[in-house]
C-alpha cells in the first residue's frame, strides 16, 4: 500500500504525540484503528473517496 508523503506526515506527527504522551501505538495500530472506524457500505466508501479527491484536487 502507498500513502502520499503530506498524509503519512502527517500521521507520524500524531503518532509521536501520542508516544510524547506516553501512549503505546504504532503506525499500524494507528492504520487498523481508521481502518475499523471508517465506511462499512459501498455508499458512505463512495462519499468518503469523492471527498478526498476533492480535496486532493484543491477543490475545497
């Protein structure tokens, strides 16, 4: 799996705040975590990649 720089960033930043707050987790953990909290329909899957897209594409 790929992950565009800006957002793996991103997430290594929380992931060292979490550890500077002495809570133990790793990227992966972090990954499974969005994983398991995200869509769990086509549609609301459907949404959520219009919206990144978007978003990626500087259309906000």
């Amino acid at each position: 799996m790929q992950v565009s720089e800006d957002l793996h960033e991103r997430y290594v930043v929380l992931v060292g705040e979490l550890r500077g707050e002495h809570v133990d987790t790793s990227m992966t953990e972090v990954v499974n975590a969005l994983l398991y909290l995200g869509p769990v329909s086509a549609g609301e899957m459907r949404a959520g990649l219009r919206a990144y897209r978007r978003a990626r594409d500087g259309e906000l």
